[in-house]
C-alpha cells in the first residue's frame, strides 16, 4: 500500500486554521456567521490575496463565492489556472466588517498573524494582489492600485503582482478588466519561467524569484524600495506584513 503523505506545511496550516475557526481577538468575530480563512492547493505556486469577506463568503466560509470570485475564476481559468488545482486564495482579514466596511487598523492587526502563516507556510512563487487594500499592505505603500497594478514586484524573495479588485471591474470600465487580464498575464509569465522582456507580460522582467522588475523604480510616493525590501527580508530585517 502507497503511504500518501501531507506536506508539512498543509497540516500547519490546518492547524492554523482550526485556531482561526475560535479566534475573538477583534471585534469582527462577534458578527461573523463563519471565518474565512482560506481555500485551495496549500502548496499553490500562486497565493491570491483579497480584502475581507463579503456576505456570501461569511455564510459559506469561503473566499470569493459571490460575484466577485466568479469573476476572478474566469479571470484564472484564461491563464489555465483553477482554486482547486494550483492557487491558494486568503483575505487580509478573516471575519467579514459589517456592511462590508473597510477593515480597521487593529482588525487588519490582530488578523496579520493569520496571512503571514499562510505567506509563509503555501510559500508561493507569485503573490497576487487584488484591490488597494491588500496591495498597500504588503508593498508598504501609500500608493493606489491604479498606480501600483501594471508591474510585478520583487518581494520577499518572490513577486507580488498588484492588481484591481474584481469587484472594481464589475462595477467599472471595461478597461479595470482589461489591465485584470494584463496582470494575470504576468502571473503566468512569471509561473512559466518567462523573462516577460520579449513575451506578453511585457514589466515582469528577471528569471526567477527575487529577480522581478530589478531595475524598475518604485512608485512614486511608495515607501518600500524594492532592491532594500528584497535585502533586508534576506536578512530577516523586516516583518514578512
Ligand atoms: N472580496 C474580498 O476581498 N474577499 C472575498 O473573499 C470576497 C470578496
């Protein structure tokens, strides 16, 4: 008989989760029907970061199941990717603000050590993010979106490619949803090994994790430079969020 094993980061990151299921260590948690802690292939070349959940998200305790998660798995079945096969999908914070309201500064706090478990333990090659939430919070940057998307950053030893909030393109021009396909088309890019220089993908240059975009100057305003970032998280300098 075939012993089948579980890598060890999916089994922390089961316990992880079972931790997260009882968490009250913010106020989102006395309104919430369900956590949401994340779905997918727990060892996912691509990590898929949102804001917080919705509604629909809170009563089936998934990520993405509304309108927005249709959207965004169109979007990743155009780069031959699914949730269930090759992306791992979390939230920023794990407890839906009521009203869908932003999620405040000590929620984004108290929720961290949840994503940076799961950062750490899926160890993704590309990290994608979607909306300007989650894109400032883990480039560091008081930069928007519409500023940041369009690149792929070198981070943490990998590359984050920032891009719009489905929910953007659906309720915006028809453009959010065409710059949405160019950034997945530097996920894939980068997925395939492409230097992006002659390809589709166009900015996501280098060849391998670590090595995105070298050369290109942080957004104006932005408070990370890339070429430190890379450094000093090598060094174990800084907090991975
Ligand atoms: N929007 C998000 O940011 N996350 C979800 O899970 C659903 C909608």
């Amino acid at each position: 008989m075939t012993a089948v094993s579980t890598p060890p980061g999916a089994t922390r990151l089961g316990v992880v989760a079972t931790e997260a299921a009882a968490c009250t260590r913010c106020r989102l948690s006395e309104g919430r029907t369900n956590v949401v802690f994340g779905m997918g292939n727990a060892t996912a070349d691509l990590m898929i970061v949102g804001e917080g959940p919705g509604k629909r998200e809170d009563e089936l305790g998934l990520p993405f199941v509304g309108r927005s998660g249709k959207l965004l798995d169109e979007l990743l079945a155009e780069i031959n990717l699914s949730r269930e096969a090759n992306v791992y999908i979390a939230n920023v914070v794990k407890c839906r603000p009521p009203g869908n309201r932003d999620p405040r500064e000590d929620e984004i706090e108290s929720c961290k050590p949840y994503l940076r478990e799961q950062l750490t333990l899926v160890d993704p090659k590309v990290v994608l993010t979607l909306g300007n939430f989650a894109s400032k919070l883990l480039l560091r940057t008081t930069t928007g979106i519409t500023r940041l998307r369009g690149h792929a950053y070198p981070w943490w030893n990998r590359h984050l490619v920032p891009t719009f909030h489905p929910a953007a393109a659906l309720r915006g021009r028809a453009q959010v949803l065409e710059d949405m396909r160019y950034d997945l088309g530097l996920v894939r890019a980068i997925l395939a090994g492409e230097s992006g220089e002659s390809g589709e993908a166009g900015e996501a240059q280098g060849d391998g994790p670590g090595e995105a975009a070298k050369g290109e100057a942080a957004p104006e305003g932005s408070e990370l430079v890339e070429a430190d970032i890379d450094a000093a998280a090598r060094q174990g300098q800084l907090d991975l969020l």
